[in-house]
C-alpha cells in the first residue's frame, strides 16, 4: 500500500490529466455553438436576399404585362387612325379625336411608368449583384468553420482517448475511497478536487489555514480537506 503522501501526489498528477480532459470537452462543446450562431446571423441575409429576387420577378413580370399592354393600345390607336378617313361628320369626327388622344395620353402615362419600372429592376439586380457577394463569403466562412470543427473534433477525440486511457492506469493505483473522494469534490468545483497549501494559505479558496492544520498536512499522515471550500490539501513542496 503506498502511503498517503504518495497517493495524494498521484492525485495531483491525475488532476493534470483531468483539468486537460475537462478542458478539451469545454472546447468540443462550444466550437458547434460558434457555427450555430454564425448560421444565425448568416439567416437573415438569405431571406432579405430571397425576398428580393421574389420583388425582381413580380416587377419583371408586372413590366412585360404593361409592355403587352402598350401595344394593344398602340394597336387600337392605328384603328381609330384608320377611321379617321372615313369619318362622314364633324360629331364622329371629335369622337375619334378625343379617343385618339386619350389612348396616346394613357400610352404615354404607362410608358413613364415603364421607364420607372426598369429602373426599379436595374437597382434590384445592382443590390442583389452586391448580396450575392457578401453571401458567398459569408457561405465560404461557414464551410471554412465546418471543416476548421470537424478537424479540430477529430484530433480532440483522439486527444481524449489517450488522456482517458493515462487517467484509468493512474486512476487504478489510487485508494478507490481518497479517489471518489476527490472526484465529488471535482465534480462540484470546475474540475479542481486537490490543491496545495502555500503559506499557510489554501490555493483554492485563498483563505488561511490554521497553523496546526498546516503542520499535520505537511505530515502528509492523513488526508485534508480545507474547511473552507473542502477541497482535498497537499504540499506542493512534497513534488521537488
Ligand atoms: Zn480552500
């Protein structure tokens, strides 16, 4: 049986190797979240994108039927032009002038309106041009942090079997009730179970110890807790 000072340096080694595995799950656990808020952010602009392409249709659309319009217009106007040779009295004659003139005025209304139409088409496709740029960077980032997280998964994975495996070898030759001792205090302080006295003082919660405390640790006969934050004490002086 190894004595209680051997084992609690153990404890500390393990401790290494637990802070590392902590550490590495923190890590594996917040890269996907980092892709999930760059695809959040990244949403938005897709939809404005699209709800734009939608406006360019419907105006491309509206513009084609004014167009059609247009010339069936233009085509009644040559009708009434013909007529005019074969008016037989000034009546008839005013009633194709002023048809005749409210067809050219309705023509050329829709043609102004045409006019504004294209140009609302023209800025549409310039905005789009300039979104689709930004959103085919903003969709290279993303593969780039897929692929950045897949890597990076893959060598974590591997990094925590072999920490894993170190830790259970270790593990073994500790007494299995200073060890599960040590693993509920971990567990409930961010990974860190054991910690050195340093002038009279704990390392883990920086409170001083009492000074006939700090003897018997140094003892290293039994095993500590510090009364204030519970954690398992050591002296680190025991390492050199
Ligand atoms: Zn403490």
């Amino acid at each position: 049986m190894k004595s209680i000072k051997e084992q609690l340096l153990q404890l500390v080694d393990l401790q290494k190797i637990d802070l590392k595995i902590y550490s590495t799950k923190k890590e594996m656990e917040k890269m996907p979240n980092e892709l999930k808020k760059l695809k959040e952010e990244f949403e938005p602009r897709l939809q404005s994108y699209e709800e734009k392409q939608k406006e360019l249709k419907s105006k491309e659309v509206s513009h084609l039927e004014m167009e059609s319009e247009i010339k069936g217009k233009e085509a009644h106007l040559k009708q009434l032009q013909g007529k005019l040779s074969q008016v037989k009295n000034a009546k008839e004659l005013n009633a194709i002038d002023a048809e005749i003139n409210a067809t050219k005025k309705s023509i050329s209304e829709m043609e102004d309106e045409g006019l504004k139409t294209i140009d609302q088409i023209d800025n549409l496709k310039k905005e789009l041009k300039e979104e689709e740029q930004i959103i085919e960077a903003e969709k290279k980032n993303i593969a780039e942090l897929e692929t950045k997280i897949a890597e990076k998964e893959n060598i974590n994975k591997k990094e925590l079997e072999t920490l894993t495996k170190e830790r259970d070898k270790l593990a073994s030759k500790i007494d299995p009730q200073i060890l599960s001792d040590y693993e509920y205090i971990a567990r409930n302080k961010e990974g860190v179970g054991i910690v050195g006295v340093k002038n009279g003082v704990c390392t883990g919660c920086y409170m001083s110890l009492p000074p006939q405390t700090v003897h018997d640790i140094r003892k290293g006969m039994e095993i500590f807790h510090c009364q204030f934050c519970s954690r398992v004490l050591f002296y680190p002086e025991w390492e050199n």
